[in-house]
C-alpha cells in the first residue's frame, strides 16, 4: 500500500487532503475530492504520511481511513473521528 518517495518528487502530506475535505464541509464525494486534490496538487501528487510512506490518492484514502482520520461511507468521505496532525 506505501513505499518510500522518490527523492525527485515532493510529497503533500495527508492533512493537506483533510485541509481540502474540512473546506468543503467534511463531507465529499471520493471523485469531488479527487477533482480538488488534481487541481490543487496535480494529478501525479505523490501524499505521505509524517511516518515517510508514500502514496497515491486512492492509498492515502485508504491510510487516512486506517487511522481513524477519515470515515468512508460507499463513494462519500468525511472527517473521521480521529484529528488530523498539526501538520509539521
């Protein structure tokens, strides 16, 4: 599900894509946040964690709902139950 990121590429931490989903209400369609993370970061966005794994956007989703940061509902998100870092 992760790996190590290239060195070339930089990496947008998970609480970023909360940041996207807070700004939307916290509740979003997996495509509707998808659409705003391309915009914002680009398509090819590699995110990560602050543990230094690395992933694309569906592997981030499925990290995030991992730890309790995001709620998955069929194909909605929201803001799981558990904050999101400070970011760092």
């Amino acid at each position: 599900m992760s790996s190590p990121a290239p060195a070339d590429r930089p990496v947008i931490l998970g609480h970023e894509v909360l940041s996207l989903l807070a700004a939307r209400g916290g509740r979003a369609t997996v495509e509707e946040l998808r659409t705003e993370s391309d915009r914002v970061f680009g398509p090819e966005a590699l995110f990560g964690n602050c543990h230094g794994d690395s992933f694309g956007f569906d592997g981030l989703l499925a990290f995030l709902e991992s730890a309790g940061k995001l709620a998955r509902h069929g194909d909605v998100v929201s803001l799981g139950r558990v904050p999101a870092c400070s970011g760092h």
